[in-house]
C-alpha cells in the first residue's frame, strides 16, 4: 500500500489495489469474458496478413507496398497490438515495403504461456527482420517498451537496423516505475492474477476508462473501435501471460550501457503530456546514443499514434527526409 500511494497509476495504467480489483473482479467477472474474432478493422485492407515464425512462436504481421522496409512495432500495454500504429503506416507504402507485426504474447500472434524477458523479444525480432526483410536492413519504428527493445536490438543486431524512430522508449530507469503499481501485488497470488485479468482488466469497461483517464490526452479523442480492438485483443486465449509476465519484471533490463552501441541514427519522438514520464528522460537517452536526435510533440499522450496521428505521421516523415545529427 506504501508503494501504491507513492507511485500511483503509471505505465499501461492497471494498477490496482489488491482489495479493490478482487472485489470488482467478483461484482464484474461472474461471466468469462468471451473471445471474439479480432475485428478486420485492426489493419486496413490494402494490407496483406501473413505468418512468420520464429523459435519464440509464430508471429502475424501485415504488409504492403515496395521499397525500403519500413517496420512499426507497437508498445507493451493492455490489448497492444498493430492496431496502435493503423492511422500512421498506411502512409508510407507509396515510398516504402511497410512491415506491421503482432508482437508474440499480443494481438493475432502467438500467445505462449512461458512470459519473454527482453533478451527474448530482440531475438525473436530479429529472426522476424531475416525473415521478413532478408538481406535488407530496415527502418524501425516503435513506441514505450518496445522502443527501449529496438534500441537493445540494433545494439546487438546492426546488421538488421538501418535507422530507428522510437516513440517515448520506456524500456529503461522507467521500467521499475511501470512495476511498482498495484497489480504487482496480485501476480504473488495464485490463480488470482489470472482472474482479476480475465473477468475485470480485459473487459471494455476498464480499458475504455484506462484509455480515457490516462492513455488519451483528450477524452473527446477516444472511439469505440479504439475500445472493441484493445478489450478483443486484451480477451484472446492466453493473452494474459505476456501482461501478467511485465508485471512481474520479466521486461525489466538494463539497456543504458549499451546505448553507446547503437550506431544507427535514431530520432526520440517524446510527448509532452505522458504521465510520469518528463522530456528529461529523453534527453538523457538522446545524450547516450552517438547519433540521436530529440523531438517534443506537443499535446500528445502515450498512444499519440492513435490520437494525433497526422502529428505523429509527419514527424516521421521529417525524420526519414534527413540525416540526424549526432551528439558528443
């Protein structure tokens, strides 16, 4: 309870305290919540979906377009999936081969019940890049945890990342904050977890006050398509372990020693209105990687790409138009 008073809902926002969620799970969750299809609206039609599989599972990913690859690759947060990037990729195909996974645990990919850690998910990403893009070295861009993995990946990785654009990536000191909420509380108590996830988290009533209390800067902004696609993609079988995994600090890593190791130009996207999260943070990381550069979007939340996406959309676009400074 000390914890939960001092740090309050920060990061994917389910936090909650362990009475409380257990006493809605119970008012809310007499029904299971059911597992309908992923609505077709999670991609735009003029994008294919295909399978590609890695050690790690096999993973869906949406594709369209010719020319330079060009991969989004969407945040860790409840009911995460491609979706997050929908209004902004369909943009690029005119210059760009635009590559869109389900990250595994998420979305239409496979949900293994074993969580990854983030040495787990850069390698599952790059058996994904050879496979998708062989012999190509595409541009990435990808928002909160999974930008902080990208950096990871092309630490690693430089032979499979040309240049990166990461969205707020969360994936560093910030990790102990995203842990430190009340729902860490309930991943030591068996077979609660996973009940309190699937009759109360997972269901459009949390997500959509989630989404409207913390995740959009504008309540206004808030759609239900954003809402169906979140709790549909939040309620497919097995789901909850890629979640109740980050919980637990299986995504927790220590990444600022090998930012010096990321020779591909990266630009920050850093919005100005992500709860806990202050430009600092992205200045310190712009000032660790030897060629970065830093972008405050103003009036954006933590899923700008949903909610601001010609903001967003055109600050990549600058982004891919230049060469990016590097940094002493």
């Amino acid at each position: 309870m000390k914890i939960w008073k001092r740090k309050p809902a920060l990061g994917i926002g389910i936090g909650v305290g362990v009475l409380g969620a257990v006493a809605l799970a119970l008012r809310y969750g007499v029904r299971r919540a059911a597992r309908e299809p992923i609505p077709d609206t999670i991609s735009p039609a003029i994008f294919a979906t295909r399978v590609a599989r890695t050690g790690f599972g096999e993973m869906i990913y949406h594709v369209s377009g010719s020319g330079e690859p060009l991969v989004f690759l969407h945040g860790v947060f409840l009911g995460a999936s491609s979706y997050e990037w929908s209004k902004v990729y369909p943009r690029f195909v005119m210059d760009h081969e635009v590559i869109v996974p389900d990250l595994i645990g998420f979305g239409e990919s496979e949900r293994p019940s074993t969580p990854m850690d983030a040495a787990d998910y850069v390698e599952a990403l790059a058996e994904f890049l050879r496979e998708v893009a062989p012999d190509r070295k595409p541009i990435v861009v990808a928002s909160g945890l999974t930008a902080g993995i990208s950096l990871l990946l092309a630490a690693r990785h430089p032979e499979l990342v040309s240049r990166l654009v990461v969205f707020l990536p969360t994936g560093l000191k910030e990790s102990g904050k995203w842990r430190a909420m009340g729902m860490l509380a309930l991943s030591g108590i068996p077979g609660v977890s996973r009940f309190v996830y699937r009759n109360y988290l997972a269901r459009a009533p949390f997500i959509r006050g989630w989404l409207t209390r913390f995740a959009l800067v504008d309540p206004a902004s808030l759609t239900d398509e954003m809402v169906e696609i979140l709790a549909t993609c939040a309620q497919q079988y097995g789901a909850e372990y890629a979640i109740l995994g980050f919980l637990r600090g299986r995504l927790a890593f220590d990444i600022e020693r090998r930012l010096r190791d990321v020779a591909a130009p990266v630009h920050i996207l850093w919005p100005d209105r992500a709860t806990g999260f202050p430009i600092g943070g992205g200045e310190a990381i712009r000032a660790r990687i030897p060629r970065a550069s830093l972008e405050e979007l103003s009036g954006c939340g933590i899923l700008a790409a949903l909610e601001n996406p010609d903001l967003v959309t055109e600050s990549i676009f600058q982004s891919l138009r230049g060469d990016l400074p590097a940094v002493a």
